[in-house]
C-alpha cells in the first residue's frame, strides 16, 4: 500500500482547534507554494462570464445559421434574412448561402439601397422591399436588435455623450463607435474586438452615402428606429391576422399568453373568452401602439410604483393615464379592457401589475426568444393551414407587387 503513505504526506495535518496557523502560513514555513481553492467571488465572476460567453455564442449561432451572404469568408445577413431571424424559429429549408466578390455587393448597393429621404417618409416596408438587395453584418445585426427592444431615451443618451459640438449629427466613425457600444452591452463583454470590413453595407450606404462621407441627424435616426419596429410588428401582427385586417382580442391574449409558461394555455384563454363581453377586434394600429408601450416598459413601471407606494389600486384609467403620460402611446378603451382581462387575477377590475410588467419584460427578450411561428395562433389548431403558412403567401403577394 505504498500509495496510502504518499497520499498520507500530501495530506497536511488536522488543524488545532482554535489554532491560527493557517494553510499558507504552514506551507510557506515549509518552503512550498500553498494550494488554495478558487475564492467565491472568483467562482461567480467566472460564472457570469461563462453564460455571458454562451449567450454571445447563442446570438452569434443565431447570425450564422440564417445568414445567407459570404464575402471573404465573412458572413451577412440579407434584409429579407434579418427579418426571418426575428420571426422564424429555423432557417427556411431552401436557405443556403451564396459567396460574392466585393465588387458584385457594392454594385448591388449602389443601385438597390435608396436614398436616404425615403427614411423620413415613414415607410414601414424598408427591409420587405429590399428582400435579397442587400446586406447586414453581424455587429449591424446585433444593432438592429437593439433598436426593435430599446426605447427612444436609450439611443439618446449615447448619441448625446459622442455629440461634442451639439449638432444633433452623427457621421461615419461616430456610428462605429455607437454600434460597438451596443454590441458589447448586447454581448456582455468589454473591449472585445469586433469584427471589421473595408466595404461598405446596406446601412452605411443609407445613413451616409456611397463614398460614407455624408451624416444623419437624430431625427432621422429615430425615424429609421420607428419604421423598423413597425415593420416587424406588422410581420408578427399579420401572422395573426391572415390576410383580415384585425385580430380578434382572443388571438391578441395569446400572444401574450406565451410567455406565460407557468399557465395552462388553454384554460387562461377559456377564462378569458368568458371575460371578453364585448369583441370588436384589434387593429394594426392598435396592435403596434401596445408594443410601442412596451419598448418603454421601464417608464411604465416607474409610474406604476408610485401608485403602489400610494396604496392605490391600478384600474383600466390609471393604466390608461400611466401608459399616456410615461410612454405617450394613447391605447384604446378596448385594448385595455382586454389586457385587464388577461391579468386581473381575481376579477375585480384592478391589475396584478407586477405580473404585467414581469411578464412584458420577458416579451422583450425578443433577441434571446425564437418565434415559432406554426404554434402562434390557438384558434388555428384545426384548420388546413398555419397561420405562417397564410403570411408567407400573403408576403409573397406583396412582394410580387413590388417587382
């Protein structure tokens, strides 16, 4: 047993109870170097940047398999590629990718991306009409989902804090910077290096020209921001809507319903079929001022607790005023009434804002969510066809419009 005795001399001897004489001390009175387990906040940095490695690799995996693009070894995304990422769960099976030169996307850019005024004429197509004509980088990609969750009042203190002389411009290699600083707070990561082509992309060209000599203001900015959550709202609102132009309030709680994975589905929306007296469907219009709200749900909240610090119940004209006066979105009477139907728990017209507001909070982890657009309607279990399968022929209509 000669590995008992050299495992015995590894071992060092019971401490004395009370003893100071450390492990270190002993080792250091020894003339050798102590072994010391990893201190505990060691372990939980350690542990955070782990996940936060996992969820950069989750968006970068994300990037890779929709991409369709390749340029010098370097994958794009396409307009029509970035907007089935943010509402397709997979790739579509006929995507592949495609390598071109460099000169074969900038002559593509030149004569596909338009001008910029169209951004101010708030068109809410931009991405639909480009389709293929065009390409989005991975840290473009990372940005443009920035822009779909984030409120106006994030954008604005970032583009005041590099806006030295006041001007309200922002040119080319202040875009850089900002697109950075919002890929590694979308990352979770610090100065790490991004990744850098000498050509230009669909949003470059947009924003300041061909030769990237030109600025945009702020204003147009954020009318970009506002086309482009309007697009996709508009994407999700007509997989719902199969080619009609509202939503019936039922098919509206079970979008939210889904992020609601504690609740049985279906006895949530028996509940609330039996609450909903009066149905005169959602519209477009509705729909998208509701998740307009919710890119600012961080104000939302902050008008709400004042409510709770008062002791004052929430009902449908405090929820009402708090969204108008926190978020400037005027909702309609009907659209309240059947967000209280969803979250009044006991039926006595006062809402269980904490829910609300924890469970809008998960809807807007839209960059770590994927839609699986096939389950997204209940009340279209048992007909013949998926209520994607009615957008994506709905969008190709569309599409054929615009050749």
């Amino acid at each position: 047993m000669a590995w008992r005795s050299r495992l015995k001399a590894l071992v060092p001897p019971t401490l004395a109870a009370g003893s100071v004489f450390t492990l270190r001390e002993q080792a250091s009175s020894e003339g050798s170097q102590p072994f010391t387990l990893p201190k505990r906040r060691e372990v939980e940095a350690r542990s955070r940047r782990d996940e936060g490695r996992q969820k950069v690799n989750a968006k970068r995996r994300r990037f890779e398999n929709f991409a369709t693009v390749q340029i010098n070894g370097e994958l794009f995304m396409t307009p029509a590629d970035f907007l089935e990422s943010v509402t397709e769960d997979h790739p579509r099976k006929s995507a592949y990718k495609i390598s071109f030169s460099v000169a074969e996307i900038e002559a593509t850019l030149k004569k596909q991306t338009p001008p910029r005024e169209i951004i101010e004429k708030g068109e809410t197509d931009f991405f639909r009409k480009l389709g293929k004509n065009g390409i989005i980088s991975y840290n473009e990609y990372l940005f443009l989902l920035c822009i779909i969750t984030k409120p106006k009042q994030g954008f604005d203190v970032a583009f005041k804090m590099f806006d030295t002389d006041g001007n309200e411009l922002i040119d080319s290699d202040e875009f850089k910077v900002l697109e950075d600083i919002f890929r590694q707070s979308a990352e979770n990561v610090t100065n790490k290096e991004s990744t850098k082509n000498d050509f230009g992309t669909t949003l470059r060209f947009l924003f300041f020209g061909e030769d990237g000599t030109q600025q945009i203001n702020h204003k147009q900015f954020y009318s970009f921001m506002q086309n482009l959550q309007a697009e996709v709202l508009e994407l999700e609102f007509n997989a719902f809507a199969r080619c009609k132009w509202d939503i019936t309030e039922l098919e509206f709680a079970e979008m939210l319903l889904r992020y609601t994975d504690q609740w049985d589905m279906e006895q949530q929306l028996e509940r609330i079929r039996g609450r909903l007296s009066n149905q005169e469907g959602i519209s477009m219009e509705e729909f998208k001022s509701f998740f307009f709200f919710l890119n600012n749900l961080e104000d939302f909240a902050t008008a709400i607790h004042y409510y709770a610090l008062a002791n004052q119940p929430i009902g449908t004209e405090e929820f009402h005023r708090a969204v108008k006066i926190s978020t400037g979105e005027d909702l309609s009477e009907n659209l309240v009434n059947v967000v209280f139907a969803i979250f009044d728990k006991d039926g006595d017209r006062k809402l269980s804002h904490k829910e609300f507001i924890g469970v809008m909070s998960d809807r807007l982890s839209r960059q770590n969510k994927t839609t699986d657009t096939a389950e997204l309607t209940y009340l279209s279990k048992n007909k013949d066809r998926s209520s994607w399968d009615t957008l994506r022929h709905c969008y190709s209509q569309k599409q054929k419009s615009y050749e």
